[in-house]
C-alpha cells in the first residue's frame, strides 16, 4: 500500500492527497482503467480546482470514489514516504566550453539605397564582429528579429549553436544561456541546470520514472512495447512528460524560465535512450540487442516534445553496445578510467550493472542483469530510499543484537533520544544499502553461512532468528506495538541479495578474464545505489572483486557527472565520442564462462576467490571442509521439533 498524504482529514480542503488515474488497458495487472471508473468531480474538487487549480488529470483521493478497475499514481508530493533521489555531483576538473555561445552584435540599419534584409545585415555584423561565416538560422529567429531589432535600436544578441547555427536572438544586451544535464535511469530521473557560460550548477532535483508502471526492469518495459502495438509510443510520452516535470522543477528552483534553457545533454541505458528518443526497444531484447544507432544524437529539444526555448538543442551521449547504453558512456566521461595508468573497476550499480575495466591501454565493457534487489524490490522489508527506511545497520557478533540507523535521523537506534526520533519519523522498511549491511553483518555475526543459509540452530542463543515456515529468518525490528512493520530479513532475502551479487561479481570476473589480470587496482561504485553502500560491506558479500579497500571509492552519480560534463564542453563531446569506439563490449548473456563465475560467486564473499585485502580487515567465518567449488548446498530447515523463542521487541 501507499500511504497518502492529508492535513484537513479527508474534508477536500488541503488538496494534499491528490492522485491521478493511468487510463487504458494494464496486461500485467489484467484490467482495463477507464475514466467511468471513477466517480465524476465531487463539488469538493470543483471548488478546489476553482481557488488553487489542478494538474490535468488530477483528483482529491479523499472525496474521489471507485466505481470499477482503476490504476492510480500517487504522485510523490502527496505520498507519506517521499522518495529521496540521492544523484548528486562529484565534478572532476575539466574546461567549460560550451556548445551554444552567445554574441552581442550591432545591425546596421536599413537603407533605400541598400535594400538587403534584416537577416543578411545581422549575418554581415555577426562576420565583422565575431568571425562567424555561413550561418544557418532557424526560422522562429528570423520570425522575432525585426522585432528584436526595433526593440534593441538595431542592437542584439544572438545565440550560435556548434558555430552554425543562430537559434535564438534577443533585443539589446543578453548575458545569460542555460542547460541542463539529464540522466535518465530505470527507476529515477536526475537533473542539472547550469550556467553554460561558467559551469554553475544551479539548480539540482530527481524524479521516479513513470516507465515503471509498465514494468520494474528494462526487459519488462520490452516485453511491454512487444505486447501493445501502443506501448513504445506510450512509454516514450511518458518519460517525457517526466522530462518536463522536472524541467519545470529545476527552472523554478534556480528563479529563471523555461525559455532561457538553449542546451540539453541526456544518458540512459540503451533502452531508455531509444524510448526517449521514440525509437522502438524490442529490437534489444533479443539476440543480437542491436542498437538502432551507438553514435551520439543530436536533435533539437522541440522534436522531443521538450519545453525548453524554441531553439533549444539535446544532445545525446553515445551508446556503446546493446546492454552498455550512453549512461556508461557519461560514467567513462566523468571517471576517465582510458587516461589512467592503474587498472580501475568501475561499476554503475542499478537494476542493470554496468560494468566497465581497464585503463589508458585497453578498456572493456558489459551489463550484468542484477535485477531490483539492491534497490529494495524483491525483499520482504524493502523499500526505496526515504525517510524512515533504516540505512546502515549493525550487528553485535557476540549477542547478535542490532543497532540501525535510519534515513532522515542522524541517530543510531540504541543512542539515546532514539525512541523519540522512532516515533516521529518511524520505521518503514529497509533500503538497497540498508539490506546490503544487514546480510553482511549477519554473515560476520554467523548468523548466515557462507552458502547463504540462515542457521536455525541459532533461534535456540537468540530470539531474532525465527522460525518462518520451513526456513528460518532474522527479526531486524518489530514496530507492530507501535502499528508499524515488523521487518524481518527471510531467507528468501538472502537468496534475492545472493542472486544480484553474484551476477554483479561475474560479470566483472568475466572482464578480467578478458583483460587477462587477478587483481584490480582501484574500484568506483557510482549510480544512486552505489554511492550509498559501505565499500566494506560490499566487499563482505563478494559484491566486487578483492581490492585495497582505501582504493575503493563513490564516483557519485557518474552517468549525471558525465551528461554535465559533455553539457559544458564540446572538447569533451568530441572525446566521449571517440573513446566509446576504442571500448571492447563483452556481452555476458552470450559467455559460457559468465555461468561458472555466477554460480561460484553466490558464496559470500566467494566460493574460491581468495580475498587478502578484506582478510587483514575482519576475520571471516570459515567455510565448512568437503564441498566442493559448485556444489549446491542442502537448505537448513526448520526440523519439526525445533521451538524458538518468542519475537522480541526491537
């Protein structure tokens, strides 16, 4: 369930429990949502919608009645649990060059004696003034440029884009030209306005993709437009109607308008740059995933249905291979591992890993299918990062007791005040980094065995490990006193955590493989996700390969860093483009040794993979002698006379 937000109780006053009907057919929930479905605008909305407005589409949730199937978004603003899009900016150093220059130029006025046009005369200053020759102009400018010139008393300045092209003219002195860097991911959108004239990040925010009613995973989303002879054209409306929400957002967060953005630079995975730019994805969920294009894009904003300036550009990074899209391309961009002497592992974790290792010499690339886990779906407990979704967690190894922390509290859950913190922010669930610390605890702690098994013969020293049908689970927190969840970490947890990590772990052993090396000298997790779990942790569960840990670091949102980057620099386009091409892509779904390498790594850390570095830092528990590499385990179950204790109260 979503819980909903309201402050007037459910009178139609506040307007803060508004949601919006998805209309059409919805095969995945098997209904069919039409508008009948709900009841007609109660005089409650009507009069609200008449003092404060309404988005199109838009209903009170209080006073609105279902009379039939429905699908309904709730969106974030007027949820309880506000999804936090954690994508901020780590910028490396690199010269603002921008593609759009402005130029302030004065027009000579016109004569009888010279009857040339307005538009020959502006070329012929902007030629004496600047050096520019053979422009093209779009035609809204020569549309406003006598306008602007009367305005100006035949001075103004003009917008060049690529040195070409005049997209925007404006009457007098303009200083100001704007973009925005836009990082399109599965299951959230990030965005950047800067100042494209000094590199000024001025405004930052994240929204959910809507896609994801349509599917959680991008092979879902396929399987989608597959299924609907609609369903690429109403997914591409979608992401886009996202694109200017949060256009919208941005624009009012930095006090300026729609109209002052001239540039935008865009990264997704293959699937979602193709339904951005409408191009159908099915191709891509098949052998051979054959892109439509891996060169970069560009097209003007108003073709993608972009509220931006009428001659506001968007410029989109090259794919490098069907499963390795334009967000590893802005992760190379941001992170330049191909003008680094040492080996680094970089990892962009997200529904889909992608994965990319080498340096100056030689660089490769894959995507490992990692599935929703460490984002939270697929786990009893789990959520999306949000306040009240317990973050870090750690276990004491001799009572096996916890301690947590959750987001929007800096407190630990045995500090003192933390109670008082519970109650007012409460506990919701677990998030992707929370989950992640959790199973590596309990693995330190023993609770879990190295095949991923959680050990019953335990419930008999402590009352968190729980009988739970014919398996056992751990009890991280019982919130039921107060009516909130009681969230446990199941064997089912473990399994989906085992599952993700190996195939992260794989596909990374595979490149290796390739590049011919054992060790890695330098590792960056970037991506929303990996910016936020403990490298230590990650280590524990054998999520990335053995490393001097103070060599392991967050890149931060590296594909965002990179669609920033190639916003702000035409040098670094022209780069970007010309790396991707030297980049050797490793498709795993096609590699017999990517299956071997998957099924040793479902051992925490590692089946066989020996692991020095973290061995110095922690003692890890030892593996039971006489299996061998690839065996699978016989599942501990719950034996029919075994008696736990009773849950405590967390």
């Amino acid at each position: 369930g979503v819980d909903i937000d309201s402050v007037c109780g459910g009178r139609g006053i506040c307007g803060r429990c508004q949601v919006q009907q998805s209309v059409g057919s919805f095969a995945k929930h098997g209904i069919e949502s039409r508008p009948e479905h709900l009841s007609p605008l109660a005089t409650a909305e009507v009069e609200y919608r008449d003092r404060r407005g309404f988005e199109l589409g838009r209903r009170l949730s209080c006073v609105a009645h279902l009379r039939g199937d429905a699908v309904i978004d709730v969106p974030p603003e007027s949820q309880v649990y506000r999804q936090v899009v954690r994508k901020g900016l780590d910028m490396r150093d690199f010269h603002v060059d921008p593609v759009v220059r402005l130029h302030y130029v004065q027009v000579a006025p016109p004569e009888l004696a010279s009857p040339s046009g307005d538009l020959v005369r502006l070329h012929e200053a902007l030629e004496a003034e600047w050096g520019l020759t053979d422009l093209e102009t779009d035609l809204h400018v020569i549309r406003a440029l006598q306008p602007a010139l009367e305005v100006g008393s035949w001075a103004v300045t003009v917008a060049v884009h690529d040195g070409r092209t005049i997209s925007a003219v404006w009457p007098g002195l303009h200083e100001k030209a704007y973009g925005v860097a836009i990082d399109i991911g599965s299951t959230t959108i990030a965005g950047h306005l800067a100042d494209l004239s000094d590199g000024a990040v001025l405004a930052s925010n994240g929204v959910m993709n809507p896609q994801i009613r349509f599917g959680e995973d991008l092979m879902s989303r396929v399987s989608y437009a597959m299924m609907h002879p609609e369903g690429t054209a109403e997914m591409t409306a979608t992401v886009r109607e996202a694109l200017n929400g949060l256009l919208a957002r941005l624009v009012a967060k930095a006090g300026i308008k729609r109209d002052d953005i001239l540039e935008l630079a865009i990264v997704g995975n293959p699937i979602m740059h193709h339904l951005v730019l409408g191009i159908d994805p099915v191709p891509l969920g098949s052998a051979p995933f054959a892109l439509a294009t891996d060169r970069s894009v560009r097209v003007r904003a108003d073709e993608l249905e972009l509220k931006a300036h009428p001659g506001a550009r968007v410029y989109v990074l090259p794919c490098i291979a069907g499963h390795v899209g334009a967000d590893t391309a802005g992760v190379i961009l941001a992170e330049t591992p191909h003008a680094s002497e040492v080996v680094s592992l970089v990892v962009d974790v997200g529904t889909n890993a992608e994965i990319v290792l080498g340096n100056r010499d030689r660089l490769l690339a894959a995507s490992s299918p990692t599935g929703p886990a460490f984002e939270g779906a697929q786990i009893s407990g789990g959520q999306r990062a949000a306040p009240g979704a317990i973050e870090r967690v750690r276990i004491d190894r001799q009572t096996l007791e916890p301690r947590f922390r959750v987001i929007g509290s800096a407190i630990w859950s045995d500090d003192p005040g933390s109670a008082e913190a519970s109650r007012e922010i409460g506990v919701s669930g677990i998030c992707g980094s929370g989950i992640v610390e959790v199973v590596a605890e309990l693995f330190l702690a023993g609770v879990i065995t190295p095949d991923g098994i959680i050990d019953g013969s335990l419930a008999a020293r402590t009352p968190r490990v729980i009988a739970d049908g014919r398996t056992f689970s751990y009890l991280l927190h019982d919130g039921s006193a107060a009516g909130r969840p009681r969230i446990v970490v199941t064997q089912n947890d473990v399994r989906a955590i085992q599952l993700a990590k190996a195939a992260l772990y794989a596909g990374a052993r595979l490149l290796m493989d390739h590049l011919g090396i054992e060790t890695i000298d330098e590792i960056r997790l970037a991506g929303a996700f990996g910016s936020q779990i403990d490298p230590f942790h990650a280590m524990v569960l054998g999520l990335i390969p053995d490393c001097d840990l103070a060599h392991v670091r967050s890149a931060g949102n590296a594909a965002g860093t990179g669609a920033l980057i190639a916003l702000l620099s035409h040098a670094a386009r022209r780069e970007i483009e010309g790396v991707v091409r030297t980049v050797e892509k490793i498709e795993t779904a096609v590699e017999q040794r990517f299956q071997q390498h998957f099924v040793d790594a479902m051992a925490f850390p590692h089946r066989n993979a020996a692991y020095p570095h973290l061995s110095k830092m922690t003692e890890l528990p030892i593996r039971p002698a006489g299996r061998r590499a690839g065996e699978r385990p016989k599942r501990r179950r719950r034996p029919a006379t075994v008696t736990s204790h009773a849950d405590s109260d967390a």
